[in-house]
C-alpha cells in the first residue's frame, strides 16, 4: 500500500514536472495572451514564492554566474540563456535584439534616449555598440527594476557610458536639455509601457528633441501592442516608417520593431 502510494505521489510529480518544464510552454509559445499570463503572471508569481526572491534579482544572479565582468556581450548572452533555459523575461530578446543591433550601428547615434531599462538587456547592448564619447539616457520608473539595471550595467563595465535615470517618462523627457545638455536624440527606444508610446512621442515633438532624421525604434508593437501609437506614427507626414517582423521575446508569437524616421 505504502508503495503504491509513493509510486503515485512520485509519478504525479514527474507528470507536473513535465507540464511546468515542456508541456505547457510548447503550447503557449505559440499564442500570445497565453504566453503572457503563464510567464508573467504564473511562473513569475509562484517562483518569487518558492524563492522569495524577484525575477530581476534571479536574472542578476544569472548574469553575476555566468557573465565575464566587463564583458557586455557575455552579459548579453547570459540574459539570453537564462531567458530560454531558466525563465522568461520580458527583454527585448535575442531575435529582436539582433534588429536593435543592426539599426543602432547603421545609425551610428551620438544621443540615444531608451523609455524603459527593465534589467538593462537592451541596454546594454545599444551601449556596447556606441561611439567613444557618445551618450545612453535611459529611463526607469520602477525603482526596483533600476537598482538592478545598475548592478547589471557595472557588470558590464558600462557604467561610464550610461545614464540610467529613475522616473516617469512624462516627467523627465522635457528635462533632457536642461539635465544632460542634449538639443537633440539621434536615436530613441521605446520599450517601456505601452500606453506612454504615443503621448511620449508627442512630447518628444513638442520639446524639441528630435531632429531631422532620428530615428525611432518601437518594440512590442504587435504584442502586446500598440495600436494608437502605429496609427499615428504611419499616418503622419512627420515620419517615414517601417515594420520589422519578429517573434515576442524567446517565444514563436509574432511581434516587431517600427522602425520610424523623423522628417522634421
């Protein structure tokens, strides 16, 4: 009777161990509330219990594990892997990361201002392809996520290239002159909540801190999305744009990058 039930306990346990491990997440890669809920919400809630620890404090440990210090793209890579093999994490990822790549070294920028640093993954790897004596503002509301970033960035041995700046972006965006000395942005991420792309990019207009040709680059545009924002920046006169075709962050859901330039 007694090995009966430890048969049972043991199987079941092999049964939910599979459903968390490979089960569920093959099912859910492909559809994008699914995805969602069950790494953002699910998985995140119930390993900050098991753990009592954050998922940004996880993905630092990773990166303190595993990433060379001073070696951006080691931490890159190690952000990478703990996003596919460990955990999920709402970065801009490694498929997508490669079009940030692209643009940012075909734009070259000087001034690049990142609306949302979460743990610093895209950021470090806009930083990693600056020229010497260019200049990364990048701002977090969440005082939280921004510690970490910090921690992650040092790791990276970026600390000297970046700004990283706590507060809302309606807030700190007419600041940018007076705080840093910045007439204009070559290059702006946008990356933070998505219901601030389109008012953050009109305040961007109205103070003055684009010129003609910097060069807007939206993630998460498809999922979760941004429509407001896509129907604005592709109808207006003001911009040229074009969408990158892509998948959400280490799933097969599909989302993108708008790439816009600003025609003044």
């Amino acid at each position: 009777m007694l090995l009966t039930l430890l048969y049972s306990c043991t199987g079941g346990a092999a049964v939910l161990y599979a459903l968390y491990r490979w089960i569920i997440p093959f099912i859910v890669q492909y559809h994008a509330g699914l995805a969602l809920i069950w790494h953002d919400q699910i998985v995140e809630g119930m390993l900050d219990m098991l753990t009592r620890s954050t998922r940004p404090q996880r993905l630092l440990a990773a990166v303190q594990k595993n990433a060379t210090r001073g070696d951006p793209r080691s931490v890159v890579s190690a952000i990478d892997q703990f996003c596919r093999q460990k955990e999920w994490a709402m970065n801009v990822g490694d498929e997508k990361g490669c079009i940030l790549d692209s643009v940012v070294s075909e734009t070259n920028p000087t001034t690049v201002l990142e609306l949302g640093t979460y743990c610093a993954y895209s950021t470090v790897r806009i930083a990693s392809l600056l020229p010497p004596h260019s200049k990364l503002i990048t701002l977090e509301f969440n005082p939280d996520y921004a510690k970490i970033a910090r921690q992650v960035i040092a790791w990276a041995g970026l600390q000297d290239k970046i700004n990283l700046v706590e507060g809302a972006s309606g807030d700190l965006i007419p600041k940018m002159k007076e705080m840093f000395g910045v007439n204009t942005f070559d290059l702006v991420f946008l990356d933070h909540w998505k219901d601030r792309y389109l008012p953050d990019t009109k305040l961007l207009e109205k103070c003055g801190l684009l010129r003609k040709g910097t060069i807007l680059l939206a993630d998460n545009v498809i999922c979760p999305g941004t429509p407001d924002y896509l129907e604005y920046i592709r109808n207006s006169p003001q911009y040229e744009s074009r969408y990158f075709k892509s998948h959400l962050e280490y799933t097969k859901v599909e989302d993108g990058l708008e790439k816009s330039v600003f025609l003044g």
